[in-house]
C-alpha cells in the first residue's frame, strides 16, 4: 500500500475515534470526511478493504483454546527464541570453559577452525593463512587444545 494511502487511512482513523469520543457513537460517513477534509474515491476503495490488526494471541477455533499462531506454519529457516536462548547460552559456556582452560593461542585457532563465534569453520589452511603461521604450527596448537578439551573434568563442563 502506497505510504499516502496508508496516511490518509491513518487520519481518517484518527479522526474517527476523535468524532467517537465527542459525540458518544459510532460517526456517519459525511461526518469522518468533513472532518479530515478529502473524499479520494481511491482512499475510499482502500479504506474498505483495509481491515483491523489482528493479535496473533486471538483464537481461531470453536472452542476459544487455539491461538492464531498455532495455526501458521513454522519458518524452518528461522530459530525459534528458546533455540537461540540455548545456543546463546551454551555458546557463553562453550567460551567461558575456552578461555579457563586454553591459552590465547589455541582459543583463536580453536574458534576459527570449528566455527566456535557463530561463524562457519574454516580449513587449516584458511586458519594459517589468517593467523600467518605454518601449517605444521596451527595442527600442533589444535592437537594440544583437543587433547586439553578431553581431559574428563573439561569434557563433563562442555556437556
């Protein structure tokens, strides 16, 4: 809908309630366009087929127990909040044990090659290449880290 449509919709309401509220009942028709001022017969087109928002919270059922939004269909490209609450949440754990038991060194490598900030992992050679180290220094910093991130007291704070 065209932004001046949507305006003039906006104080046509506007003006309804005001008209509602000083004369105690619903205003005619003449009434609301006397006083915004405008008679568009396309602004009139729209207004008809306008309809009130609807709370996704309202029911749809005989019943009165299943809310609109039970009805739609999941996105599955979008993460629920209580998915994005739970990786949030681990993702802060995940980067608390890190940082306790791994040297600066081997957090970076370890968070670039597994994707550990939400990013997507990258390859060894990816990481030596950011970091400028050779191939042989970044597969002995991941080899130490995993082996540290195995110890079973480590492993029990990542699960």
């Amino acid at each position: 809908m065209p932004v001046c449509v949507s305006e003039e919709i906006a104080r046509r309401s506007k003006a309804t309630s005001v008209l509602r509220n000083e004369l105690g009942r619903e205003p005619t028709r003449a009434e609301t366009l006397g006083a915004v001022g405008s008679t568009t017969p396309f602004i009139d087109a729209a207004l008809a087929v306008s309809r009130p928002p609807i709370s996704l919270e309202s029911t749809v059922d005989e019943d009165g127990n299943a809310p609109l939004i039970d009805r739609l269909p999941a996105d599955p490209d979008v993460e629920g909040t209580s998915e994005m609450a739970g990786h949030a949440l681990l993702s802060r754990e995940m980067r608390a044990v890190l940082i306790d038991v791994l040297t600066p060194q081997e957090c970076t490598v370890m968070r670039l090659r597994y994707g550990l900030d939400g990013d997507e992992p990258i390859s060894q050679q990816a990481v030596e290449e950011r970091l400028g180290f050779s191939r042989t220094l970044v597969a002995e910093i991941e080899k130490e880290a995993l082996r540290k991130l195995r110890r079973p007291a480590v492993a029990a704070r990542l699960l």
